[in-house]
C-alpha cells in the first residue's frame, strides 16, 4: 500500500505540517479523546486525536495569511519574540511560529501557532509519539451550484444560481486512519454519542470497556 503524504496548517497557516507515513502502523492511535484537558485545550466538546511515530511528522514555518492590515497587528511572525529556549527538547530544528507549553514535567508538551493560537497536538517524550488533531488537515475544496430564491417570491422559485465553493471530506483523506473508539469516556464527558464506536473509560488497552 502505497500512503499519500497529507499536509495540515493552523488557522494563518503560519505552521504548516506534513504527514508522511511510511507504512500504516505509524499512525499509533485514531479516537476520539473526551478527557477534560482536551476539552479545555480546544474549546471542544472532544477532539478526534491521532498519534504518529516520530519520522511521521515533519513542521515548517509558514506566511501567515494575515497581514497587520488586515487588523491582525502584532500577531504576525516577525513582532512576536521567539523564546530562546529549545521548543521541544534536542529538536533545534523546530520553526519559531511554534510554541510548546509543557503539561506533563519532562514528559508532555502542547503544540499551538504562535501567531494565531490555533491548538494542533502535541510531543509525547516519553513514547517519542506526535499527537495531531486532523481536522486541520488540508482539505480539498468543492465547488457546487445554489439556487438563489427571490426575496419578494411567493413561491420558493429560484432566481438565480450562484457558485458556492465548500471544504471537502476530511473523511475521504483519512480514510485508513478513521476513529476507532471513544477514549476517556468518563462522566467528564460533555455529550453522549451512539455511533456504534466502543468507548473506554481510559485509553482503549488498559481501561474498562463502558460502551
Ligand atoms: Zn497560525
Ligand atoms: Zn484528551
């Protein structure tokens, strides 16, 4: 089998990634994660989290796509000051649009944009594992027709057709990485799913089964 790299970005596109799997096992993990830091670290009711081996992932420095015109003043790259610290330990490499905030002493780091904050994973030290969280995956775009009805009409009689473009499947990019279960799903959850996907109180090897 042969695995298509995929590439993702924040929101400004300042951090761009890419995926590059070799083979399908080094995705590690695809779940969704409803335990309360992911809650609090995405704003989101849960996230859909995936783990990569280390040669997996690759992050580059990428040109915002907001300028201080465009009332983003004093978020672009070149006003921030980058740390002088090493963002992750022994990867000098690391584009200075990251920023790492380390949750777990000496073991885990979150990884945001530091121009637009935008939240995409995290390094795991201890498994030397990447975590991303896919939907922001490049996506591929669509086009499609929509009607556009008269105001005044009084029937739902189009007048018009315009050409909308929309943000393509996501599903179709991972399809060999789906979700496979629910993990830390606890009563800290903050929506009950039927999906037909087994969930787990812990992580899906070493905790009870609860759905
Ligand atoms: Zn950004
Ligand atoms: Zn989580």
């Amino acid at each position: 089998m042969s695995i298509q790299p995929l590439t993702g970005a924040c929101f400004c596109k300042s951090l761009p990634y890419t995926i590059q799997a070799k083979r399908k096992e080094d995705c590690t993990l695809s779940a969704f994660c409803h335990c309360s830091k992911c809650q609090v670290l995405n704003g989101a009711p849960y996230v859909w989290t995936t783990h990569w081996v280390e040669d997996a992932i690759t992050w580059s420095q990428g040109e915002s796509k907001f300028t201080s015109q465009q009332g983003q003043e004093g978020s672009t790259p070149s006003t921030t000051t980058p740390s002088s610290n090493p963002l992750l330990p022994n990867k000098p490499e690391l584009p200075r649009t990251m920023q790492t905030f380390e949750t777990m002493p000496g073991r885990k780091w979150k990884i945001r944009c530091r121009v637009c904050g935008t939240p995409l994973g995290s390094w795991n030290e201890a498994k030397r594992e990447w975590t991303i969280w896919p939907p922001s995956l490049d996506r591929p775009t669509v086009t499609r027709q929509v009607r556009i009805l008269d105001p005044n009409g009084s029937n739902e009689e189009a007048t018009a057709t315009k050409e909308v473009t929309d943000v393509g499947s996501v599903e179709d990019l991972s399809s060999w990485f789906r979700p496979t279960h629910h993990m830390f799903f606890g009563p800290w959850r903050t929506i009950d799913l039927n999906d037909g996907l087994p969930a787990y109180l812990g992580y899906q090897a070493n905790s009870e089964r609860v759905k």
